[in-house]
C-alpha cells in the first residue's frame, strides 16, 4: 500500500516540479518571484478544456501545442509590459504587484468561462495500469513521460544549444550578455514565456484529475514555491527534486498522519527546511538570501 | 506636495475637506441610513484597524505580511473563546485576546529576523493556510467549518435600534484614535528605526538601530491591530467562521495598504474604506470588479506608488511630520565646506587627549574568508586615542572588510578591542553604542526619510545630558550644520547629490559623538576643493577629541592629514607608520607598482615617477 502512495504522490511531484521549475528560471535571469504562477496554471486548464477541447473540438496534441503557444505569448507579453518593469524595484513592490496580476488572471478565467467547475475526463481513460504491483492511471504515467521528457528536454537545450548557452549568460550576467550582443530583453520574455509553458503544461495534466475551477492553480502555485525552496532557490536540479520530494511527503504524510491535514504537511515541511537548512537540498549560487 | 497655493490657502482648504469629512461621518446617524450600508461602514472601520497593523508591518518596517488575515481570524477566535468558555466580559476578553495575539506576532517577528523577503511571503502565506485548516478541523474547540455561533455581541442601546447602529459611532472613534495613535508612532524615535530597517537594514544596525528588536516591535504591532479587529468583528457579528480569514483576506488587506500608497498610514484607512465600499457601490459590475481591482494593484504598483497616500498625507499636513524646521537659506554657489570648517574648529576644545594618547582600539590576529579567498590574513594593528589613522592598500587588499569588522557588519576570527572590550563579532547596534560610528564606501542612507530624520535615528542619549525629541533635534541639526549641510535638513535623502549625500552621512556617523570614526574611502565623489576641505574638517574633528581611522586611496590626502599609516596588501599589514615613512617602505612601494625590475627595463620606474604627482617615490 505504501508503495502505491508514494507512486501517487510521485505523479503529483511531477507537477510540483513543473511549477517549480518555472519559478527556478525565472528567478535565474530576473531575480524575481513570480507569485501569479498558479493562477497562469489555472488560466491554461481552462483554455485547454473551455476553448480548445470543448469548444473547438481539437484532438488532445493538437489542444495541448496550441493551449501552450497561447501561454508562452502570454507569459512574453507579460515579461515585457510588467515584469521587466518590476525588476528596478523592491522585492516587496513586485511580490504585491504578482499576486495583484494572479488576482486578475483569476477572475477573467471566472468572467471568461463561468463560476461552475468544468468536467474534463482524460482521452486516455480510466485505465489502471499494473507496474510491478503497483496500480497507475494513465493519466499518472502521462505526467511522468510529459515530465521527464519536459526535463531531458531542458537539460540537453539548456547544456547543448546556443540558445542555452545565450540564456545561461544572460542569468550570469546580464550586462556582460548584452555588451556581447546578446538581445537581453528578448531572452528574459523567452525565459518568462517558458515558465508559462510549464504552467500550462501542470494546468493541462492536472485537469483530468481534478475539477477545472478558479481556485485550482492557487495552492499548486505555492506548493511549486515550496518545492523550490526545499529544493534550492533558484536550482534548476533542486526545483525537480524539491518537486519529487514534496509530492511524495504529502502523500505519505496525508497516508500516515492525517489526511484532513495533507495541505498543510507541505507547509510545514517548508518551516522545517527554513529552520534546519535554508539553503536547501541543492543550493544554488545567487540563491535568495534567507 | 507643491500646490501653487500660499499655505493659508492650503490649511483653510484642509479645514473645509476636514469638515466635510466629519459631516459625512455623522450623515448615517442623522440621516437613518439603511442598516445593510451601515453595516458595510460599520465592516470598512473595522478592516481599517486590522490593515493599520499590516501598515506597520509592511508598509513601515518593510517585513512582507501576507497572513495577516490569520492575525485577525486569531484575535476573533480568542474574544470569542474567553466569552463563551471562560464566561469573561468583553472588555476583558478583548484586550485578553490582543494580548494573546500580540505574543504570537512576538513569535512572528523572531521567525521574521532569520526569514526574509520572499520566504517571509510564503511563510506567512503558509501559516494563514495552516491557521484556516486547523481551524476547520479542531471542531471541538473551533467548531469546524460553521464556526462558533451565539457569541455575546455588544449592546448600547442609547446609540440606536440595532447593533450596527449602536456600534457606528464607537467604532469611527475607535478607528481615529487608533490611527491618531500609529501617526504618532511612526513620527516618534521607535517609528524611524522601522523606517530605517526598511530603507537599508545593514546601515540601520551600524548605525544603532537594533534590528531584532524593531522587527519585533512591528510584528507585535501588526498582530494587536489585527486581534482589535478580529474581537470587534466577533463583538458586532456574533460569529467566526474560518471562510472569514482566508489568504484572499489577507491579500485583500494587502491590497488596502498598497492602494493607500505602501508606507503612509492614513492612506491605508481611504485605502481600507475603498476597498471595502467600493464593492458595494458598483454591485451591479461585481462580475468584473475583482479583475479590476488586480489589474488595479499591477498598475498602481508600477505608475502611482503614493496611492491615496499622497491625498491622505495632505489631509494630515503637519500632524505627520510635527511643524517644519525653519528654512536655513542655502549657501549661494556650489556645495562648500568652508562655513563648516569655520563651526568645527569654533568649537574645537582641545581635549587632554593627544595623538599619543594610549591605545583606543586594538586589532589581533584578525582573519577573514570569503570562499577560497582570505580577505584579512592575522591583521593586527591599533589605534591610538586621538589620531587620525590612514589604512591604505591597492584594490582587494581587505580594507572595506576590515572596516566591517569594526563595525560588527561581517564576522572574523581574532580579537578586535575597544578600551577594555572585545566587540568582535558583536551585533552592529551593540558596537554603535560603545561609540563606534562609520560611513559606508557607496553612500547609505534611508532614501525615504528626510535628511533630518536620518541624523536623528544615529543620535544616543549621553548619561546626564538632555534627551528627548526637542534634545536629538537639536543635536541632529548641530551635526548636519557641522557638516555644512543644515539647510538641506528637510529634504528626501533620496533627492540629494552624491556629494551631498556623502556629508548627510557624516553627520549621521558624528551625531552619536563616537569615539572612534570610521571612514571607508569618504573622498570618493567629491571634487578636488572639497576633498581638502573634508581634510580640514577631519582634523577638526579630532581637535574636538574623536579619533578617525580612514581608508583612503588619495595618497595625498592621506599624508596631509593622516598622523600614522597602516598598509595592508592581500589581506597582510606590511607597513604601520608615520606617512612619509611609511611611503619610503620597499614593501609598500612593491605593494602597488609592481618589484623593481633589473637595469634592462630602467625606463620604467621613471615614467611612473613622473606620471604619478603622489610622494610615493621609487628610486631606481
């Protein structure tokens, strides 16, 4: 039974991972949080189900691209007119000025589509599968092949491409980047449209397993920030393990201890790490200070 | 505020806004308004409280509060607990609950000194979270998810026919009073050391605020302003629920304080008063209000800082600042020092203590790492009682570390003494009161804060002498007259020029009268006439007793003024003496231009020689 629990929370440290990572490389290149990224997460489950699938019709891949180029135009269009605006300012004026964006976001997926919770049933199935003893949806094992592709992915481009290298030195040093030709401004939108990908990766495979509804992406939001702060603020490796590590913990926390307190296990395990090690389990170099 | 107005003007049209303002307060009463609108004002007083304390917190001491809901939803519960289990009236349950309230924001501001910034965010986001779950399942004590219900409520039955009614009044004078109360405070010593720990934490601890203590201060103030408000909730509604203090709560608090402009406190009630009526006014757009209002904070946030700050502030006029210095008219031409000189040599009294007057402060064996890199390497030197010691040395040589040593703002190993003491590794504050004071290399003021405030925060009190508003004014503005810089008292720190800046500080470092002066390159920025002239006043300054130790680059200046120097490289003294013996030492000479290379590269040493007008000499 155990071990079916922690393959559930598994699949849900996969999301927490995706949203972690988001954060890791927003932070990396402009120093901030960005605290609405729960309710980008809400704002793609709805366009995926509402706009893209119910309305339109569109095949899953096809729904899921699509939902994803929304948001990364989105994400970039809200680097350059807001975000890249915050990073002259105190970390409090743009901790505020997020949270008053995820406020927005909230309520035009509420005016857009309608205070009721939308049903979506995954394309494929209810199907358990039985590895090694251990009962899977589909919808579980998804998440873990989009995760792990998403973050082989990152990692060859990120390590191997120019566009990589172009962004692991505009997170270095972005001066130096821009003296050497590096279209800096260009780069950070890029970042920040990733980040919303992930979102709206986590908001589409999240949608199946549970109801579509306004509130949905808040507390995967924070729970994503969690993650990386356990992980490493600003570790892009620490971001996938923090993930890993808080969805299992909450499972076998909600398992063992109680179940009526499984959200707040993760909040706890972030007080615990803030006291004992507030570095994280892979501190990064120009991590926040604590 | 610059209106094109003469001041009689202003204040006649403050006094008539003011009256209308108390006209539309007493409008309810007289005029009957409908309950169901009473009791939305009787709800916008109340949040006015609760955001007055996140105010404090957030606006003033800069600590990011977004639990403060909790806070509220804490001090509601426990009136309502203390009246129903242990039968207690509510003028006891109440202050019972603040009190209780008040510890736990103790707790918080600890937490507070060790989290900052954005963990402080989540934690307290988290916290609000745990706050509501635990409060929907401990039924037996909270009464889970409907709450506890039938609490007493308050009557006053001569006010009027119904509670709210009966409450509208108490609770508008409650509001005044209690934001009368934090105006005060934020004008008062206590309020400026929060201000400056928000403006610059690290030069609010060198210069003596104890940051600890401030923190904590605000976190206690928060949390009693939100358990008023939570009881009085309780007290007017007669039920708590957890659905009542959830994050968006607290959020929506945040969004008071932000729209009343982030740092000014009778913003925060228009802030509170529209975002809670506002909602009420435009119920027929209530689909799109919300979205509004987060686009509204995205805009304000980034084009309209000030918020209704700016139009509250005006309401308040002189009851925020106390009444204006006097203008000193600003000395026609460019920034001098001359005026200056003339008022520190005036009053120089030349003390017993001369340039050998025995040891002031002793450095040993003091070593400093940062990474791989030692950065002081077993330094140990001291300073004499009233000398003016120079500590050169090229880039990266560990002077800047050495000074934060001093100052306790980095932690070494070894032993620095002051007198009889060991102030190694201390907190700053305790440092700034044993009479340690110092400048920053890049200037460090509180930006927000006016030139006058930010000397008055550096003053201590003086056993026996005057303290008290009126005593640290004065000495404040005798400080920045010292530096030639009094008529500037009144300005915002941030609109100064850098030179001027530089001065400010000064003042600020000398304003405590320290005993030792510690001065981390303070020529750098000021033109060539007023380098010699900060020269002249140094001297002054040590006429008058006090003892400077000063990095400085400008060898010049250093051997004009400089009664003994010490040379550091690469982390090691290699050199303590007189100036112009100290120049001649082959060490220090290798130090900076390099070793002397052989008779084949003779040209060399010749054309430093005359490209450098410094006595730093090399004989080849």
């Amino acid at each position: 039974m155990l071990g079916q629990v922690i393959a559930s929370g598994l699949a849900m440290g996969c999301i927490y991972a995706l949203v972690a990572l988001g954060y890791a490389y927003v932070w990396n290149t402009m120093a901030i949080v960005n605290f609405a990224a729960g309710e980008f997460l809400t704002f793609s489950a709805y366009v995926f189900v509402a706009t893209f699938t119910t309305s339109l019709g569109l095949p899953f891949w096809m729904a899921l691209g699509l939902t994803a180029g929304a948001m990364a135009l989105m994400g970039a269009l809200f680097s350059r007119l807001v975000f890249a605006r915050l990073q002259r300012q105190r970390a409090l004026v743009a901790i505020i000025a997020t949270v008053g964006f995820g406020i927005f976001l909230k309520e035009m997926a509420r005016i857009i589509y309608g205070p009721e919770p939308l049903l979506y049933v995954s394309p494929f199935g209810d199907d358990m599968l039985d590895v090694g003893g251990i009962r899977l949806s589909m919808q579980q094992i998804l998440i873990m092949v989009v995760v792990v592709v998403i973050m082989a992915a990152q990692y060859l481009v990120l390590r191997y491409t120019m566009i990589g290298k172009v962004m692991r030195a505009t997170a270095l040093d972005r001066e130096t980047a821009a003296l050497m030709g590096i279209p800096v401004n260009a780069v950070l939108a890029g970042t920040f449209a990733f980040s919303c990908v992930l979102a709206a990766l986590a908001g589409i495979l999240l949608a199946p397993l549970f109801y579509v509804t306004t509130e949905m992406g808040t507390m995967v939001g924070l729970k994503g920030f969690v993650a990386m702060i356990i992980g490493g603020f600003g570790s892009v490796p620490g971001a996938i393990v923090g993930g890993l590590l808080l969805g299992v913990a909450e499972n076998v926390g909600a398992f063992t201890i109680s179940s009526t307190y499984k959200d707040a296990i993760a909040f706890t395990l972030l007080l615990a790490f803030l006291v004992v090690r507030p570095e994280g389990l892979i501190p990064e170099r120009n991590a926040d200070r604590a | 505020m610059t209106f094109p107005m003469t001041s009689t003007m202003t204040s006649a049209l403050r006094s008539a806004a003011w009256l209308l303002i108390v006209a539309a307060l007493f409008a309810p009463v007289v005029f009957g308004l409908n309950t169901y609108y009473v009791h939305v004002l009787n709800l916008a007083w109340i949040f006015a409280i609760a955001a007055l304390g996140l105010s404090v917190a957030t606006g003033v001491a800069g600590q990011i509060v977004l639990g403060q809901a909790a806070l509220v939803g804490f001090g509601a519960y426990a009136t309502a607990l203390l009246m129903m289990r242990l039968s207690l009236p509510w003028w006891i349950a109440l202050p019972g609950a603040m009190v209780l309230t008040g510890l736990v924001g103790a707790v918080l501001g600890l937490i507070s000194t060790r989290i900052k910034g954005h963990y402080l965010a989540i934690v307290t986001l988290a916290l609000n979270e745990i706050f509501r779950i635990v409060a929907l399942n401990e039924e037996s004590l909270t009464g889970g998810p409907m709450g506890l219900r039938n609490i007493p409520t308050l009557h006053i039955p001569m006010l009027g026919d119904n509670i709210d009614r009966q409450l509208y009044l108490p609770l508008v004078l409650l509001m005044f009073a209690s934001y009368a109360v934090m105006v005060h405070f934020h004008r008062s010593s206590l309020g400026r050391e929060l201000r400056a720990v928000r403006d610059d934490e690290m030069a609010a601890e060198a210069m003596g605020v104890n940051s600890v203590r401030a923190k904590t201060i605000a976190f206690v103030i928060c949390s009693v302003w939100a358990a008023l408000a939570g009881g009085l909730y309780v007290l007017l509604v007669g039920f708590v629920a957890p659905t009542n203090f959830t994050i968006a709560e607290s959020i929506k608090m945040m969004l008071m304080v932000v729209i009343g402009g982030l740092g000014s406190i009778p913003g925060t009630m228009l802030g509170a008063f529209v975002v809670t009526v506002l909602p009420e006014a435009l119920r027929d757009l209530q689909t799109y209000y919300m979205a509004a209002f987060g686009a509204g904070v995205v805009v304000i946030m980034l084009v309209w800082p000030k918020g209704l700050g700016v139009v509250a502030d005006w309401l308040c006029g002189d009851f925020l600042t106390r009444g204006r210095e006097a203008e000193v008219p600003a000395p026609a031409g460019p920034l001098s020092l001359a005026h200056a000189i003339a008022a520190t040599s005036s009053t120089a009294r030349r003390t017993a203590a001369e340039p050998d007057g025995g040891t002031l402060m002793r450095l040993r064996d003091v070593s400093r790492s940062f990474g791989g890199v030692r950065a002081l390497n077993d330094v140990s030197f001291e300073v004499r009682r009233g000398e003016i010691l120079g500590v050169i040395g090229p880039n990266g040589s560990g002077k800047s570390t050495m000074i934060n040593a001093c100052s306790g703002v980095v932690h070494v190993e070894g032993a620095i003494e002051l007198e009889a003491g060991r102030i190694e590794n201390r907190p700053p504050w305790d440092i700034h009161a044993l009479g340690v004071a110092r400048i920053f290399q890049n200037v460090r003021l509180w930006e927000s804060m006016t030139v006058l405030e930010n000397v008055m925060v550096a003053w201590r009190p003086v056993a026996g002498e005057a303290s008290g508003e009126a005593a640290i004014r004065a000495a404040a503005l005798a400080a920045l007259d010292q530096m030639g810089v009094r008529h500037l008292a009144m300005r915002r720190a941030r609109d100064l020029s850098f030179g001027q800046s530089r001065l400010v500080e000064m003042a600020r470092a000398i304003v405590a009268r320290p005993k030792i002066l510690l001065l981390d390159e303070p020529a750098a920025g000021l033109r060539g006439g007023l380098v010699l002239e900060l020269a002249q006043i140094l001297k002054n300054l040590r006429d008058q007793g006090m003892t400077v130790l000063v990095v400085e680059h400008r060898i010049k200046l250093v051997t004009s003024m400089c009664d003994r120097v010490v040379v550091l490289n690469l982390g090691d003294l290699i050199a303590d003496g007189p100036p112009a013996a100290v120049m001649e030492t082959q060490a220090v000479v290798e130090a900076y231009l390099g070793e002397r290379a052989d008779a084949s590269a003779d040209a060399m040493p010749r054309r430093i020689r005359r490209r450098s007008a410094s006595p730093v000499v090399v004989r080849g």
